[in-house]
C-alpha cells in the first residue's frame, strides 16, 4: 500500500478568526506561565523556611550546650579567660541564631495600589467591593497584578537565601567554635 499524505487546507479562512484564536492561546500560555513561576518561587520559599528551621533546631541545640558549659564553668570558677571565651561563643551562637530566624521572618510587600491577589490588599477592602473589583479585571490588569505579585515572591526570596546563606555560614562557624570552646575549656 502506498499512503500519501497531502496537505490539507480550511475550506474558509479567516483571518481575524485566526488571530483570535492566537490570542487566546497566547494568554492561556501566558496567564499558566505566570502560575507556574508564582508556584516555583512560592516553593523555594518554602524550602529556605525549611533549610532556616533545620538551622535554627541545629543552633538552639548548640547554644544550650554552650550555655550549659559556661554555667559549669562559673559554677566551678574556672579560668576567667575562659569564661569569658564561652560568654563570648555564646553571643555568636545567640548572632547565628537571630540570623537563621530572619531567614524565616516574612517579607510582605505592598503594591503600588490595592490588587486583587496579596492577602493584605484582599483583607483590607470589603467584601462586596473586592467581589465587585474582580469582576471588573481586564486581562491586561490580571496579568499585571500576576506579574507584580510574582516580582514581590521572587524579591523575597531573594532576601532570604541570602539571609539564609549567611545564616548557614554563621551557624557552621559557630558550632566549630562551640566544639574548640568546649574541648578546651573543660
């Protein structure tokens, strides 16, 4: 058997037709693309908040054990540079520790004008008015207000991986110097 294939062409062509279905494609394509970087950032948020709570677990145990070792150094009267060394260790620890919490710490953005899409802006309309304003978005201003929100998340993300690298360095660092203090001071 010998298949041929031939190409085949609308019976009647519009193009208006055309360009609307474009269109339409084109901000189907484009508002599913705007979710996906809203979910994409919204997700390495999560995963700094999470990566920040290990932290912060992980400092908390350190600086108790700090603290615990320099109540027994007092208690003992030990040596006062020693003390004083794991006075010291432990304010870093206390550092390292506020610095993996405000990794945590959100970052709320406000708009330039009241949208349809952050919960503040929400909750702060009334009901009906927010109801009614939704009702009234034009495509241009939904992709607007997406493109915004999806600005403010990737902003603050921005923010807390960098807190959260410095918070990763501060915290390795301070159990290193938890482990050399107590080590030495016993």
């Amino acid at each position: 058997m010998n298949y041929r294939l031939t190409a085949t062409t609308p019976l009647a062509t519009d193009p208006a037709a055309d360009q609307l279905h474009v269109d339409e494609y084109n901000q189907t394509i484009t508002f599913e693309y705007a979710r996906f970087v809203n979910q994409n950032t919204t997700e390495y948020i999560r995963m700094a908040d999470s990566k920040a709570a290990i932290l912060i677990t992980l400092l908390s145990a350190n600086l108790l054990v700090l603290v615990q070792r320099t109540a027994e150094s007092v208690s003992a009267l030990h040596d006062k540079r020693a003390v004083a060394a794991l006075i010291l260790g432990c304010l870093y620890a206390t550092a390292s520790l506020a610095v993996a919490v405000n990794t945590i710490r959100p970052r709320l953005f406000r708009n330039a004008g009241a949208g349809h899409i952050f919960w503040e802006d929400i909750a702060a309309r009334d009901k009906s008015a927010y109801a009614a304003g939704i009702q009234h978005l034009r495509v241009g201003d939904v992709y607007r207000e997406l493109g915004e929100h999806n600005h403010n998340l990737a902003r603050a993300a921005l923010r807390k991986y960098r807190w959260l690298r410095a918070g990763f360095t501060m915290a390795m660092t301070s159990i290193v110097l938890s482990a050399i203090l107590i080590l030495f001071t016993t």
